[in-house]
C-alpha cells in the first residue's frame, strides 16, 4: 500500500490525512468518505498537480468500494456535492483567484475523465464541464495565458469524449474559439498559438499530423 500511495503523491499531506487517504484507497468502508471528499477536493483547489491527477483516486476509492460490496455510490454522492457547491461559487472562485479557478477546472475536468459509472463517465458532469470551457472561452478570460493554457489543456484531455456525449455544445465552443481567435486583437502571441493549435487538432478528428505537432511544439519549446 506504501507503493501505491507514492504513486498518488499524497506525502505534500499530514501524517494523519495521508494514514486516512491510505485507508481510504485500499478499506474505504472504514473511513468517513464525505471527510476524504472534501479533502481531496480542497487540495486539489490548492495544488495544481494534486489536481491533476486526483480523479484516479476517486476512481480507485469507487473501485475499492464495490470490489468489497460496499456502495460506492456513497463517495461518488458526497464527491458531486462538493463539486456542485464549487461549480456554483466558479464565478467568486475566478474573481478571487485565477489560479484557484484553474485548478478546479483541472479537477473537474479529470474527475469527467476518470470517474466512471459501468465503464461510461458521468453524465451529470458533462453540461458543468462545458460550461467551465465554455467560460475560459470568453473574451476577458482569453486575454489570460493561464486560462487559455488550462482550456486547451482540458479539450487535449477529454475533448474528444466530450464531443461524443454533447456534439452540439462542442460544435458551438468551437466556433466561440475561432471568433476568439479571429477577432480578438489583444491577444498575446503565445495565447493565439495555442488556440490556432488547437483549432487545428480538433480540425483534424483530435489529432495533429507529424508536421504541426513538430511546427507547434518547436514553437512552444522555443
């Protein structure tokens, strides 16, 4: 178990959260879950990896959960509540900390990736994703390279299986990018890379071809 929380990277915790996050992923049903969800959860508004990489820990809490009959509908339940209770506040989060704001999107977005009910994310987070995206998308938030870096981040992430649970909100995203891109004079070059590039790998059905990879990513590189 000791390998498997390394894996997590849950050291940055105290000595008693990192015992009750072992627990949590290997006997769940000894642990009060709605306390390991509000943990997972406040960190990961902290701590951008942390954020990045939290979804698997609840997918291996849920597992964990049903693999011994206990219901794992439990920590999903308390999971989505705390994820409403953010979603709603996205606004005040984003107007007191763009940073936090982004490593909520980050956690919500890789929870969409993770966290499966009969091997198919959930549905009650598809529309909250997209309305996330679909904010980072405006013009205000566009002019922040953090924000655009998040964005295209997320659609490299889970765009395509987004696409696949709601075509029409993706097609609309899409053509909000293209006018952000194509009208949006004050944007830094750096931010109209990154659109342009993933204007085209969404172009391209979720892929780049050898060459704009090599042509984006030297770019970036240099």
């Amino acid at each position: 178990m000791e390998d498997s929380a390394k894996e997590y990277k849950i050291q940055s915790f105290d000595k008693d959260t990192q015992n009750l996050l072992k627990t949590a992923l290997k006997e769940p049903s000894k642990v009060d879950l709605e306390r390991v969800s509000s943990i997972i959860v406040n960190q990961s508004l902290k701590d951008h990896n942390f954020s990045k990489e939290a979804g698997r820990i609840c997918q291996t809490i849920v597992q964990q959960a049903e693999a011994r009959e206990v219901s794992g509908c439990v920590f999903r339940r308390h999971l989505l509540t705390r994820l409403q209770q953010e979603f709603k506040a996205r606004e005040e989060t984003r107007s007191r900390s763009v940073q936090e704001w982004v490593h909520f999107v980050t956690f919500l977005c890789n929870v969409f990736d993770c966290l499966k009910v009969n091997n198919v994310p959930m549905m009650v987070l598809v529309h909250p994703v997209y309305d996330c995206l679909f904010r980072m998308a405006e013009p205000d938030a566009l002019l922040n390279e953090e924000e655009v870096d998040c964005l295209v981040l997320q659609l490299h992430r889970v765009g395509a299986r987004l696409e696949t649970m709601c075509v029409q909100r993706m097609d609309e995203l899409f053509c909000v990018l293209r006018d952000g891109f194509l009208l949006q004079e004050d944007l830094s070059s750096v931010a109209r890379l990154m659109l342009l590039e993933i204007l085209e790998f969404h172009a391209g059905g979720w892929r780049l071809s050898d060459t704009a990879h090599k042509y984006y990513y030297s770019e970036v590189g240099d």
